[in-house]
C-alpha cells in the first residue's frame, strides 16, 4: 500500500511511467489530428460554399447574358455591362479595403472570445470612412448623369443604384471572413447577383428609362438582402452591432489602410473601364455586348483559380520563407495546383469556344470567335495572380501594386493605340501586355 501511494505521489508530481507518457502523447498526437483534420474540412467547406455562391451569382447574370445574346439584345447588354461595371467598382472603393482590415482584427481575438469593445470601435471607424467613399463616388456619379449626361437609361441606373452603394458602407464581410464563415459571406453575397440577374431578364424589351430604373432598382434590392443575410448570420452567431466613439487616430489609420488596400485593386478595375468605355466609343454597342459577355468567362475562370490561390498561400509563405532566395522557379512550384487549373481552364474554353465558333448556324457563334480569343488571357492573367501572391507571401504589399499599376499603365495604353487596328482583340492584347509586365516587374524583384 505504501508503494503505490509513493507511485502514486510521483505520477502527480509528473514522473510518469513510460506507457503512460506514450499514452499521453499519443493523446496528443490524435488531439492535433482531429485539430488539423476539422481544419481542413473547415477550409474545404469555405471554397465550396465559395464556389457555390460564385456560381450561384454570377452563373444566374450569365445565363441571362447568354439568353439575351442569342436573342440579340446587345443594346441592353452594352448598357448593362457597362453601368453594371462601374457600379461593381464603385462597390470595391466603399468598400475601402475592410473587408481585409476588419477581418484581421477579428481573427486576432483569442480563440471563442466574443466580440471586443475595440472591434466594434475599428468596425465604426472603417465605416465612417466607407461612408465618406460613398457620398463621394454619389455625389461624383450625380454630377455626371445630371449634367454630363443625357442617357435615360444612365439617369435611372444611377439614380436607383445609388442607395445600393451607401447600404454597402456599413457590410458585414470582414467580420464573416474573420469568424472563418467566409464561405457564408459568399453564399450571401450570392443575392446581390441574382436580384441583379432577375432585373436583368426584366428589363428586356423595355425602353431605356423603364430598363434603366429595373437594373439600378435591382442593384440596390440586391445589396439590401446581402446586408439582412450577412447581420442575420453575424447575429446568430452572437455578434449584435455596438456602436463606439471614433477616434481620430482610428481614422487616420482606416483610412491609410484603405488607402493603401485598395491601391492594389484598382489598376486592374481601371483597366477594365477603360477597356469598356474604348470599345463603347470605337467598336459600338454589338461589340462591347460581346466583349462582355467574353470578359465574364475570362473572370469566372480566373476567378476559380483565385480560390485556388486561396488555400495555397499559407504553404507558399512557408516555402519561400525557407527558400531564402526567391525564384520563377520556386513561385511556380509552391503553386502547381493553380498553374495546373490555369492551363485547363484556358485550354478548354479555348476548344469549347473554338468548336463553336465552326458552326455559323449557332447562335452564339459570334460570341463564341470573341471568348476563342480572350481564353489565352485566362493562362497570363492567372501567372500574374500567382506573382501577385509570391509578393504578398514575402511582405512586398507595395511592390505588388506598383508592379500592378505599371502594368496598367501599359495595357491600357496598347489597348488605346491598337483598337481602330484590331477591334475588340486589341483589348486582348492589352491584357496579355498588362499581365507580362506585372510578371516582369515581380520577377526582378524575386531575383534580388
């Protein structure tokens, strides 16, 4: 008795015999398992809900812009595409970078802690500036469709879809992102497309006023539903809004940080309206139709490569931190699955597009000559987005929105001086421009 009370008194003051300290390890070792395991299908569940509402938007928008091209609407799909575009970047600017902000400072609370005072103080402070963005981007696009303008379609689109962008101001995603509920803040933001798509299919064969009023009306019931699904979610999950004080250091530095994340989105987005308003005034409301419609393949498919992206960046921080010396080479490997989902995707929008543009009698078989020769940008615009993560991955946030701006700069301006030469492939040729100086820019600095 008086021998297992002393073994019993060393096991407590922690000299365990040999099995139970290989039980307990292996306690352990099934403990980060089940941790690494509900990790994973945490983050698979996330790109699939992702995915999912990807598709679910924007395919809804797709389909009716396929039914609509068929039939031959390309007056209403000019219209849309355009207005839709510079709605969307309108979007991104009120945005203002939170949903990255926002979500970093809810992933740095402790693990189940609720929501801080501090939280919900960045949260109104990111805000305040989010609604200063907006009632600029209004007050800039009231100016232009009531004295710059004399489109009814641009009067009522603008009108009607203004609302939308103020809702936009006070969005939830980066709180979702944080809580790792990023894949329901796709499947919400998944409303805000199909309203838009619905209006879409509405506004067929009706006048440009009435069509106009339908699609800017439609914008703003579609970001209104995104809203009462995103707080609905965030409330569920016991996180009801506090409004704090502001403080102007928070501020400056929502701004700055706005400022800053924003800085790398805009280049492209720029270029893109750039693109659109060029083929507007060159090309006509056909072309621009078609260019549309074959820039949404373009998107949706590098967009499925940046979910790709997604899931391999935590991976591509830790192999070029231990490669030392950065390399193309050492970019490419830590990204295989997304250089092998870019080349499938190019190739096989190439064939599909390819085989449909031989048939005359297809419906689609103009559009289909158009999407046969943007597919390639799809392979040049997912290399840059993998170098665009190499960067990120090595702390060069700057670089990579210089690298971007340049490359801009440069699309734009081969888009410009090439579009009375080539037509609508003159935009493809600034893609592949824009894509291979940013690739150039970033491969000289890897090779420092």
């Amino acid at each position: 008795m008086l021998e297992t009370s002393v073994a019993s008194s060393d096991a407590s003051d922690g000299t365990r015999s040999p099995a139970a300290s290989r039980y307990r390890l292996a306690q352990m070792r099934a403990a980060g398992w089940v941790r690494a395991v509900h990790g994973q299908w945490r983050q698979i569940a996330n790109i699939g809900l992702l995915v999912a509402g990807f598709g679910l938007g924007q395919g809804a928008i797709f389909i009716v812009q396929t039914v609509l091209v068929a039939a031959g609407e390309y007056e209403l799909l000019a219209a849309f595409g355009t207005h839709y575009s510079f709605a969307i970047l309108g979007i991104v600017l009120v945005d203002a970078g939170a949903s990255t902000t926002l979500a970093r400072a809810v992933a740095r609370l402790p693990s189940g802690r609720e929501a801080s005072g501090e939280v919900w103080r960045t949260f109104c402070e990111t805000s305040a500036i989010r609604i200063a963005v907006a009632l600029i981007v209004g007050a800039a696009a009231a100016v232009y469709v009531l004295w710059l303008s004399s489109d009814e379609f641009s009067r009522w689109y603008v009108g009607l879809a203004l609302p939308g962008l103020l809702l936009w101001a006070v969005n939830g995603v980066g709180l979702l992102d944080g809580l790792r509920l990023s894949g329901i803040s796709g499947i919400t933001g998944s409303a805000a497309y199909l309203v838009t798509a619905v209006g879409l299919a509405l506004a067929a064969h009706r006048s440009a006023a009435a069509a106009g009023a339908i699609l800017g009306g439609a914008f703003s019931m579609g970001y209104l539903a995104t809203l009462v699904a995103q707080w609905t979610t965030l409330a569920r999950k016991g996180w009801y809004p506090r409004f704090h004080r502001v403080t102007r250091a928070g501020l400056t530095r929502a701004l700055t940080d706005g400022c800053a994340l924003s800085f790398q989105i805009l280049p492209g987005q720029v270029n893109m309206r750039v693109q659109l308003v060029l083929s507007t005034v060159y090309l006509g409301a056909e072309t621009t139709a078609l260019f549309v419609y074959a820039k949404q393949i373009v998107t949706a498919s590098t967009q499925m490569v940046g979910f790709v992206l997604r899931v391999e960046f935590p991976s591509l921080v830790e192999k070029l931190s231990a490669a030392g010396k950065q390399s193309l080479g050492s970019m490419l490997g830590a990204q295989r699955m997304a250089l092998y989902c870019a080349a499938m995707f190019a190739v096989s929008v190439t064939v599909v597009a390819g085989i449909a543009a031989q048939v005359p009698d297809f419906g689609l078989h103009r559009a289909a000559i158009v999407i046969a020769g943007f597919a390639p940008t799809i392979f040049t615009m997912s290399l840059l987005l993998m170098m665009m993560q190499a960067l990120a991955a090595t702390g060069a946030y700057g670089l990579a929105a210089g690298a971007l701006a340049i490359g801009s700069a440069a699309g734009m301006l081969a888009s410009y001086l090439l579009v009375s030469m080539l037509g609508v492939y003159a935009f493809v040729a600034g893609e592949v421009v824009l894509n291979l100086v940013g690739l150039y820019v970033g491969y000289r600095y890897l090779r420092r």
